[in-house]
C-alpha cells in the first residue's frame, strides 16, 4: 500500500464499529493468517472450506493490528462490519480513489487470464503496469490486487471473473475501469448465471459500467450493447493462419505475428490483445516481439513433447467452448488421437445435455476417448471411477507417438494425471 490509514480511518471508511482512537498506521491487507505480516490488517473472510473467524487470534500473533470481523473474537482488536468481503471491497474502493493509473477490466467466458497476461506484456514494454495475479479476478483477489498499488503505475490490468448475478457490477464498483474488454460470451458458469443470456447480461455490465469517454472493446458473442463507440473483434479478421505443435502463426491487418502458444483460442487471444494495446497507441513492433516472447502457461494448452510423445495439458478449467477448441486443436495434429476428458463443472440443469453434446463432438476425430468424473460418464466413452485404473489403461493403449490432451474443470485437478502418466512412461 503506497497510501497509509489509521485503523481508525479504515474503520470509517468500511462503516465499521469498533475503538474510534486507534491511531497505529495500517500498512497491508491480509486474509490468512500464515501470510500476515506486521502492520497488517486481518480481514476474517467466510469460505467454503474455513472461516477467517478461526484464524484473528493467529493474525494478530504474526503482527497483525487489527482484524475485521462479523463477530466477537474477545480480542480488543477488532473492526465490527456486516459482511467482511463487501468490507474488504469499500477498501479497495476507497484507495483506489488515489491511484491515478488507467484501468482495464477484462473479463469474458474464455481467455481471461491469458488476455489479461498479454495486455500486461505489451503495456509494460512503454509503462509501469499492476496486473492481477495468476487468476485473482474474484470479490477477493480483486480488492487485493488494487490494495498492492504503489500509486505510480500508468495501467492496472484487472481480471474481472463471475459466478453470479451482479459481481461484474461490484467488481466495477470496486475497480471503476477506464477500459473494457470482453473476450468472449458462452455457456460458462451457467448453475449460478442460469442461461446463456444471463452470461451474456453479466459480461457485458462491464462495458455498461465504463465512463461516458471509456474504451471498450468485445470479442464473439457478446450480442448488441446499449452503447455506441464499442468496438469489436472477431476471429474472421485474422489471416493465413498455421497452428503446430510448437505454436501459432496468422496475420491481422496485413502484419505478421507468431506465438508459442497453441490453438486457434489463442490466436484469437492475442488477436484481442493487439487490438486493445493498438487502442492504447501500441506499435505493431512492440506487440510482434512481446507476443513472440511469451510462453505457455501450464494447465494452458500447455504443450509437452515426451520423446516421441505429444501432450496438451489443458486441466487449468473447462467449459462447452474451451474444450470444443482444444478439441479442436488436437483433431488437427497428424497423429492418433487420445482424449482424456473430465467433468466440466458449475453448468446447472444443462449438464447432462452439454456434455453428450461434447461427446459426440469429441467421438468424431478421437481414436480414443476416455473419460473421468460424475458428469463425464454422459461422453460415451471408455469411462473411468477409479484414477489409478484409468492411467492403467491409457499407459497400455499408448504406442509412443499419439497425441493425449488432458482436459476438465478445475476441481478434478487433471494435473495430477499428467504427473502421473509422466512417471510411468519414464
């Protein structure tokens, strides 16, 4: 935090309860325990797995000031609030009052990260840019992010990511872009967003939460916005394309450009990325070098050659449009053909349906298809339960020279799979 407060400033501006005469200066914001440092602020936050309420007395051991709590901890260090998350975001709010830097939100069903990986690239070669962490696009990893500003950078770069109604639109109360992009919309997260429609709703707020003489710019799906001056991006606009297994190469607006990253997915992603930064007054020699430079992520469509052997691990997440593209992607690789294919998760009542609908997809170009999980069983293929059965049985149907992607949602962990199958074919 380049800007400090009181604890008894903070209290005020989160609407707080608690000693009004705490004058000690906060110097950090922290949600666990083991990662507070001295001067901090604890944030209690309730999750899925834990409640932050468990760990403010070992906050305050490690150093912390204070903690932010919807209860009594007994502590005499306390800041009272309603709802500790929606606190935590009325701070970030508040700082980034005094961080001057231009601020691009970036969301989209597809692509978040990576989009939000290459901008940050591409700005930093001409300024000082924060980008969000990993994937710290949420109502938590977000506030953090603005709250690690030094108040000198000329971008932030802020990965907005939903699972309900109405957390772009905090997310935007939270950051207030200046910039807007939306990568892409389709059936994401649909057990909380309910319908395509409802993705589409919640992507575009973003664009609706921009000011009068904001950039906004939106990829495929995204339908009519209520707002003249956006711009669009469809992957029809790039040229002469050639996908391998050691990256990508096409042409947009007469240029040529190259990037180790596969798929056509990510050429469409850096086709996102060049025009948003070409917005910002980027130059095509700056984009071309930084997006030749940058290397894939793993779980990404990560490429692995193991001798003869080609692996796409692409277990980071799925959904029907990321996998459909790594999907297709592989079917176009001059080898035999071995998916191994998880559940994707958070689809609703459309479940079943988006993955038969996957299933047949993949059936019609795999040689193999093999698949893992609860929902997984609706791709009619080699079906598995049991892990160690499962990398058994791809062990013994690989010759050496096939083609294997690994995909599903993220709480399947793949990964795993990819690790083990390595072992056993040393």
């Amino acid at each position: 935090m380049f800007r400090e407060f009181t604890l008894a400033e903070i209290t005020r501006m989160i609407n707080g309860r608690g000693r009004t005469d705490m004058a000690e200066l906060v110097r950090g914001v922290s949600i666990n325990s083991r990662q507070t440092k001295p001067g901090d602020l604890f944030f209690a936050l309730k999750g899925r797995q834990t409640d932050g309420h468990r760990y403010v007395r070992d906050a305050l051991q490690e150093g912390a000031l204070a903690s932010v709590v919807e209860h009594p901890q007994s502590t005499g260090r306390e800041i009272f609030v309603s709802d500790s998350l929606f606190a935590l975001g009325e701070l970030a709010r508040r700082y980034r009052d005094d961080v001057k830097a231009r601020t691009i939100g970036i969301t989209g069903t597809n692509g978040k990260t990576t989009v939000k990986n290459m901008v940050a690239a591409i700005l930093s070669m001409t300024g000082r840019v924060l980008p969000t962490k990993y994937n710290y696009n949420s109502l938590i990893g977000l506030p953090l992010t603005i709250l690690r500003s030094q108040g000198d950078e000329d971008y932030l770069v802020l990965e907005m990511g939903t699972s309900a109604p109405g957390e772009i639109k905090r997310l935007c109360d939270i950051a207030r872009p200046d910039i807007g992009l939306i990568t892409n919309v389709g059936p994401g997260h649909l057990e909380g967003l309910q319908s395509i429609e409802g993705v589409m709703k919640e992507k575009i707020s973003l664009v609706e939460a921009l000011p009068e003489n904001g950039l906004s710019l939106v990829g495929d799906g995204a339908g009519e916005l209520g707002r003249s001056g956006v711009e669009r991006f469809s992957s029809e606009m790039l040229e002469e394309i050639t996908l391998t297994e050691r990256g990508s190469y096409f042409s947009y607006d007469g240029n040529p450009y190259s990037t180790r990253l596969l798929g056509m997915g990510n050429a469409y992603n850096c086709l996102a990325a060049i025009r948003l930064t070409a917005m910002l007054g980027i130059p095509y020699h700056v984009q071309r070098r930084v997006l030749a430079q940058l290397a894939p992520e793993p779980g990404r469509m990560e490429p692995l050659h193991w001798g003869r052997l080609f692996i796409v691990n692409d277990t980071y997440n799925a959904n029907p449009v990321s996998m459909r593209a790594a999907i297709d992607f592989t079917r176009h690789t001059k080898r035999r053909k071995i998916y191994v294919l998880g559940d994707m998760l958070e689809l609703g009542d459309k479940a079943m349906e988006l993955h038969e609908e996957i299933g047949k997809y993949a059936r019609d170009s795999a040689d193999l298809l093999i698949t893992f999980g609860v929902h997984a069983e609706y791709y009619d293929g080699e079906h598995f339960t049991d892990g160690n059965r499962l990398l058994r049985y791809l062990k013994n149907n690989i010759a050496g020279d096939e083609v294997v992607l690994f995909k599903a949602s993220r709480a399947l962990h793949f990964e795993t799979y990819v690790d083990a199958l390595a072992r056993l074919m040393r």
